[in-house]
C-alpha cells in the first residue's frame, strides 16, 4: 500500500510539472531574497519631504566611468556630423593601435560575432538560423557591403551604442572605449577582405 502511495505521489509530481502552467504561486524553499525591505518603483516613503522613492539624480553628479567628451561619448562631432576616425585620444590611452585592435577582435567576437560572423560577412549562428525562418529581418549585414565599407568609424560607433532597428543598442553592455575597439577591428576586417582595387586605393590617398 505505501509503496503505491509514494508511486502515486511521484507520478502526480512528475505531471505536475511537465510544461503545465500554474497560477499558484511558486513555492520557494530559500526565501531570503523574496522577503526584502525595499520599496517598489512608484511607492510612497515617508523618509523624504516629497515621500518619492525614486530619487531624483544628484545635480552636477557624474559617474566615475561617464566619457567626459561628449564626441568621443556619441561618435559625434562638434557640427553633429560623424567622426570620421576613431578619436587618437582613445586609441592612446589604450596603449596604442596594436593592443585597441586586439582588444576589439576579442569584443567583436564576444559581442557582434553570433549575428554578423567571425568574417563579418553576416552570416553569424544568429542569423543563418533567422534566415532559414524566413526572418529576414534579423538577418545581421555583412560588414563587406560598399555602403558599410564608406561610413564613417562614427556612425560604426553609434551604431553600436544606440542599435538599429532589430539590432540591440550596446550602451550599457560595453564600455565606451571598447565600442571603439570594436569600430577599429570592424575596419581591419573591412580591409582584409576589400578588393584590391579598394587597397589600392587606400594606398593612393595615404
Ligand atoms: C542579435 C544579432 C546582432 C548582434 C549581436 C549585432 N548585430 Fe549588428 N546588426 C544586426 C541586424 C539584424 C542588423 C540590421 C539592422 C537593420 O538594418 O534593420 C545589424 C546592422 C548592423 C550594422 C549596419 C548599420 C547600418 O548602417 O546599416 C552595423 C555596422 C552593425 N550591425 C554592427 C554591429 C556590431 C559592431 C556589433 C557588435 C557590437 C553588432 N552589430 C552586433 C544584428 C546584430
């Protein structure tokens, strides 16, 4: 008889779970970070005069890691137009082209590489499989395209800070300069795979 019960118990277990949705509540062994004093977005609390819990940022305060030029910060010059290089100030204080470029290969392929390819041909992990769902969409560009060839490195910059369209904005995952990085390795793919017309013509206006 008990070994029936138990049985029966672990079979209504077992059902229980499998892909059943639930409205009850979860049951949770270890509850110490569900039962916290905190207060919710939008609540009142009585500590401050405007009994607001969400405070208002400090006047004048500026993270430690905030860029404090704003160009350098959005890819954007003074005349709001792109930059067309990435800053030498940037690429100094990271110990010189070699290391950036270095630095930028290794967050590439962390970051952009599942959609746009180790290559940059666009046909990273992500993106064959949307295009064999016939999501066209969130098929990631190849990097080679004449178009993506002649942007300017701010325009890369920003379009890595704020995204485009299905593409996700990168603002808060990676620290400015190794947006940079990215841009600046972005460009040596660009130039390993340019035709040699396009080097030459590199070349020519150096
Ligand atoms: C989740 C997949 C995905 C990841 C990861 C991703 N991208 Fe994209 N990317 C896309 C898609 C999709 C587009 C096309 C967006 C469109 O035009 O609608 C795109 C477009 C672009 C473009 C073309 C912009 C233009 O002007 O047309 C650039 C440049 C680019 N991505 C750079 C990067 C870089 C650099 C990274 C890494 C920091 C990255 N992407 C990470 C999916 C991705």
């Amino acid at each position: 008889m008990r070994t029936l019960l138990i049985v029966l118990g672990l079979a209504t277990l077992a059902t229980a779970c499998v892909g059943g949705e639930s409205s009850e509540p979860p049951i949770v062994g270890i509850r110490n970070m569900y039962n916290q004093p905190r207060y919710d977005t939008q609540e009142r609390q009585p500590f401050f005069a405007d009994q607001r819990s969400m405070r208002p940022q400090v006047e004048g305060a500026v993270s430690r890691e905030m860029e404090r030029s704003l160009t350098t910060a959005t890819g954007l010059a003074a005349d709001e137009g792109y930059l067309l290089e990435v800053p030498a100030t940037v690429i100094a204080r990271r110990g010189g082209s070699a290391a950036f470029l270095k630095r930028g290969k290794d967050r590439y392929e962390i970051f952009c590489a599942t959609c746009h390819s180790v290559s940059g041909d666009g046909k990273g992990m992500v993106s064959r499989r949307a295009a064999s769902l016939g999501a066209s969409g969130l098929v990631a560009p190849s990097f080679h395209d004449d178009r993506l060839r002649h942007i300017p490195d701010g325009q890369l910059f920003a379009t890595i800070t704020n995204g485009l369209r299905n593409m996700p904005a990168y603002a808060h995952n990676i620290p400015v300069d190794d947006r940079w990085a990215i841009v600046h390795y972005v460009r040596a793919l660009q130039l390993s795979q340019a035709p040699v017309a396009a080097l030459k013509n590199t070349e020519q206006s150096k």
